[in-house]
C-alpha cells in the first residue's frame, strides 16, 4: 500500500451561488465567499498536513500567511484544490473530514455573523430563531466533495484521472435534503425560504405572510435600512432574504474585519450606474479552452507549472489589464475571468486579457486560446438577465468551432432588439478585435454611422432562405459606395478600400448575413460616448 495519495477537494455550487445576484456587490460577494472558503480548506490542510503539496492552485503556505494585499480583494483562487498528501489512507481520511468540518464551521461563522451585523438590535432568543433557520439552509446549499486517489509507481495523470474520474460519479450521487417551505423565497435567489421570526402557517394568507415578514425586517440595523445616503450594502423595504443571501449582502464588513490587521482595503465594489459611461455598460466573461489537456502532463511538475502560471495571470496580469482601463474585476480564478467594464474599453480590455493568456511571459504560453463572451446591456436592465446572456454566449463562443478560441459579442438594446454575433479571434494573422476597433475609430473620426443604416435598408431584403448573400461582389462594391459617400465633410483622406476589405474579412467568418448586419449595428455602439444617443 502506498503512503502518498492525489486529493481533489471542491467547495460549491458555484454557479448558483455566484449568479443570485441583484447589485454587482452580491455578484462580488458570492465569488469571493467561495475563493476565501477555498483558501481556508488549502490552509487547513497545511496545518494538518505540513509536508503535503498543493498542486492546483499553486499557493504555497508562506503565500497564506503573507497575502498579497494590494489585489487581496479579488476572488483568485478557484473552488476546488488539488494536492498531493501523504500518509495511510485513514488518517488522510480523517484530515480530509477535518478540512471539511472546517470550511463549514467557518461559512456557518460566517453567516451567523451576518445575521449579528444586520439584526443586531434582536435578542438572544430571537438571534437563535434566525441561526437555527439559518443551520438548515447551509445544510441543504453548501455542496463540499472531495476524493482520495492512491498515487504509486503510475504516472501523476493517471492518479488523477482516476480521482477526477471518482469525483465525477460523487457528484451524481448527491443526496438532497427536503426542507418545507411554507413563507415566502429569498427575493435574490428565488430558492430558499426568507428569514421570519415569527412562525408562518401554511393556512395563512399572503398579506399575513408578508405582515409577519416585514415586521422581521423591520428589524435591521439602520446600515441596511433603504434611504439615500447609502449607496451600498443596504436592503430595500422590498427584500426579504434568506441567510445565504444575507450573508452575502453583509460580506464586507466581515472581511474587512477579519483582514483588517493584513491592510487589505475592502472598498464597495461599484454600481453598475457608475461602471458604464451614458446609458450602458459591458460585462466580460472569459474561460480557458482545453484545459484538460494543459493538465496533461505525466508528472506533477508539469501540471504545478500550469497551475503556477496560471495563478500569475489571475492575480498579477488580470487586475492590471481591467483596471488600466476603468473596468471593475469580479473574479480571476485562473482561466475563469469575469468584470465589468466600460463599453467603449471592453473590446480592447478583451482582447489584452485574450493574448496575455497566450503570452510566454504574461499567461500559459504559445497554444493556450480562450473563449469570451461580451455583452453589453442598460443600466436598468435586470442584471441577472445579463449575466445569464453572457455565460450563453461564452459556451456559444466554446461552441463556435473546434478550435474554439472565439468572441462571441451581444447588445440588449434599451428597446428590447437584441443582436449577438460570434468572430474567431484570428482572421488571416489578424486579431479580429483589432479589424473592429480600427472600423469604430474611423466611426468616430471621419464616417457617419448612417451607411450602416443604408446598408441595412438595402441588403436586409436580399438574404435568402439560410440568410446568406450569394452575390459577395455587389455586397464589396455597395460597402465601397456607401463608406465613400458617408465621408464626414473636412475629414483626412483615407483610403476607403482598406477598410472595405477589412469589413469583407469580417462578413466572410460570421455564419450568417444576419450575423454581419448585427455586426455593423453593433460598431456603432462601441464607438458611443457618455451623453451620445440613438
């Protein structure tokens, strides 16, 4: 029997927990909650375990003692860790029960916490009604995993693909706790029962319900009481939450407190009124392609090295990139990037993070390609329907071809029209990105935007069943016509041909013709600055 065994060790749901959002600040907390809950499994395991080898995330105990504090307010570490332990597999058995114990000890603290920092004007009696709401929830949410694979004379890959392969089959064994439900759901997630003090009767009437509910929030400390002094962290008269969206709402302050001794600074993640410039704003979603075969290799060298570059472009490459650029990072959790960000930056901002990822010095190296999506939406759209957009058009991005290594791009306009189209992210030795951000700068320089229009007037007819063009010469030419004609009076001579060709390029890779119209409607809004309209 062997002494030394790969454990893979994973904390969620991920997606769920992340996405029951209603302000950017839920959508910060959920994935931050869930990178520190990581980082305290990775941490615990060392203290147990001192001569054990984190191989994904690559973090080394030092790293967990002297945190980098500068970017410590963004999630970078993922929910899942792999590690190489050693010992029988009984007592790797009981440390891993211990890790477990743990991170739930720490998020029930956590949310136990929450409930002190929202109600803090209940008694005793009353705090316990909420916790022991609370304690059923964490049961039926808080999803931990993990396997021990024995790891001998076969290569690391093996060893881990087994364990991967063990994990898999776990996860389609979960066993679910019923809790009745008889009050209203979370008005964030739509899942769990809301917080009440007072006991709900199925037979009771929905005006009762929300009687008893109101006077339970009545109850909240004047921090999260609505009103207009406070931009940030409050709960509307409206919201009735459930504990794990509650905990979520009063993040902050926690972590303030708890790192307040490292200096890591906690600042309120802004609204999406202040990330967009005019009336919209843009969310960047990206995700790695392939990794599997990244992690590979035989031996757990090979797999560290990915692990480590990868944890260099999440919390060093990453932050500086959005930032530089007036955008606001969510999480970088190596090849998973989420922000948001300015419309008239997001595609040079996605375009950075896309070849640093490829870059020898900055990511993982020549071959390393990953897919985005892009949308952007207005500001009083609901923002869980633009993140559900913008994870569609991530996996419509993976989708594309087999190559993956696409953008795929999405507008919701503020009158409900939306157009989507997806690039590859090379076009002849060319960044796409870069054909689109020259034709915006000319839009912005010496063409009116109105042979955008025309065009569309003109071919829209023309497409036929499929929505394909068949005559591509009379599209070029009338391209030609319509660019030559839109010259702005007094511009600087250009050369209209260039940029026909580049629009040719561009029609030539999106599937369809409608696919192309949405482009160029598209352009226009990428060039659009605060106070422009329709």
């Amino acid at each position: 029997m062997t002494n030394r065994h790969v454990v893979i060790f994973t904390i969620g749901p991920v997606q769920s927990f992340i996405a029951s959002a209603r302000r950017t600040e839920d959508l910060w907390s959920g994935s931050y909650i869930l990178s520190y809950l990581a980082r305290e499994g990775i941490k615990a395991l060392y203290q147990m375990d001192e001569q054990c080898e984190m191989v994904f995330p690559k973090i080394e105990k030092e790293q967990l003692n002297r945190p980098d504090v500068k970017n410590f307010h963004i999630a970078s570490i993922p929910n899942r860790f792999t590690a190489i332990v050693y010992g029988d597999e009984e007592q790797v058995y009981i440390q891993l029960k211990e890790v477990e114990q743990n991170v739930r000890n720490i998020f029930t603290d956590f949310c136990y916490q929450a409930i002190d920092e929202v109600f803090h004007s209940l008694n005793d009696e009353e705090k316990e009604k909420l916790q022991y709401l609370t304690d059923r929830q964490i049961r039926s949410f808080l999803e931990i995993y993990w396997v021990i694979e024995p790891y001998g004379d076969e290569s690391f890959s093996e060893a881990r693909e087994r364990a991967e392969k063990r994990l898999g089959a776990l996860k389609n064994e979960k066993i679910f706790e019923y809790i009745p439900q008889t009050s209203f759901v979370c008005t964030v997630c739509k899942e769990r029962e809301a917080l009440c003090l007072d006991e709900i009767d199925p037979n009771d009437r929905y005006g009762t319900i929300k009687r008893k509910l109101s006077n339970t929030w009545k109850k909240r400390s004047y921090e999260y009481k609505q009103n207009e002094e406070k931009q940030t962290g409050k709960i509307k008269d409206s919201e009735f939450l459930c504990s794990i969206c509650l905990a979520k709402r009063a993040a902050r302050p926690y972590f303030e407190e708890k790192f307040k001794r490292e200096g890591a600074k906690f600042r309120p993640f802004p609204s999406v009124l202040d990330i967009g410039r005019g009336n919209y704003y843009a969310i960047i979603m990206m995700d790695g392609d392939n990794m599997g075969k990244l992690f590979s290799g035989d031996k757990e060298q090979k797999y560290s090295e990915v692990s480590e570059k990868l944890a260099r472009f999440a919390q060093q490459h990453v932050p500086h990139i959005v930032e530089k650029y007036d955008g606001k990072l969510v999480y970088a959790g190596g090849d998973d990037v989420l922000a948001f960000v300015p419309v008239d930056n997001a595609l040079i901002i996605a375009e950075e993070l896309r070849f640093a990822f490829s870059d020898q010095q900055k990511g993982l190296g020549d071959g390393a390609t990953a897919s985005f999506g892009v949308i952007v939406g207005h500001k009083k759209a609901p923002l869980h329907m633009l993140l559900d957009g913008v994870r569609k058009l991530e996996k419509k991005a993976k989708s594309y071809r087999k190559e993956k290594d696409a953008l795929a791009l999405s507008i919701y306009m503020g009158a409900g029209e939306i157009l989507e189209t997806v690039l590859p992210w090379n076009i002849d030795n060319e960044r796409t990105t870069q054909l689109l951000l020259n034709f915006v700068r000319l839009l912005d320089t010496a063409l009116s935007s109105t042979f955008i229009y025309r065009f569309l007037e003109a071919f829209s007819p023309l497409l036929e069943q499929g929505g394909k063009w068949q005559q591509k010469d009379m599209i070029r030419l009338e391209l030609y016509r319509l660019l030559h004609r839109s010259k702005r009076e007094g511009a600087k001579q250009i050369y209209i041909g260039d940029y026909v060709d580049d629009l040719m390029k561009l029609h030539d890779v999106t599937k369809t013709g409608y696919d192309f119209l949405y482009l160029l409607k598209m352009l226009t809004f990428f060039r659009r600055k605060e106070g422009e309209k329709k």
